[in-house]
C-alpha cells in the first residue's frame, strides 16, 4: 500500500512536471563570423560609419547654421 502511495505521487509530480511549457530565453540575434568578415574585407562596415558620420556632421552644420541666424537677428 505504501509502494502504491509513493508510485503515485512520484507519477503525480513527473506529470505536473512535464507539463509545463517549455521557456527558452530569447537569443539576441548576433552577426556570424563570416558575415563580419564579409563586411570587413568589402568596406561595408567603413562605408556604413562614413555615411553615420556624414549625416551627424549636416545634422550640426544645420543646427549651427540656425543658431547663427538667430544670433545675427535674420
């Protein structure tokens, strides 16, 4: 009769165990090796930082160019 208890409870809390959903924590997605090296090798990664870097440098011409309007009083 014991046997029978401790069967069934062990069997009670493997199924209350085993169903439970599956929770995996959600990978980042990340660039390959090989994709980085491409980048690299082809001036994709320069090229993109040249592009960044172009568009600040406007964005600040633009702001200055307004603050020295406005300083002048045009």
């Amino acid at each position: 009769m014991r046997t029978t208890s401790l069967l069934m409870a062990f069997m009670v809390i493997a199924f209350l165990t085993g169903c439970k959903p599956a929770t995996q924590p959600e990978a980042k997605p990340t660039s390959s090796t090989l994709n980085t090296f491409i980048e690299g090798a082809t001036g994709k990664t320069a090229l993109d930082a040249g592009k960044r870097a172009e568009e600040t440098i406007r964005r600040v011409s633009a702001q200055h160019e307004t603050e020295l309007n406005e300083a002048l009083g045009e």
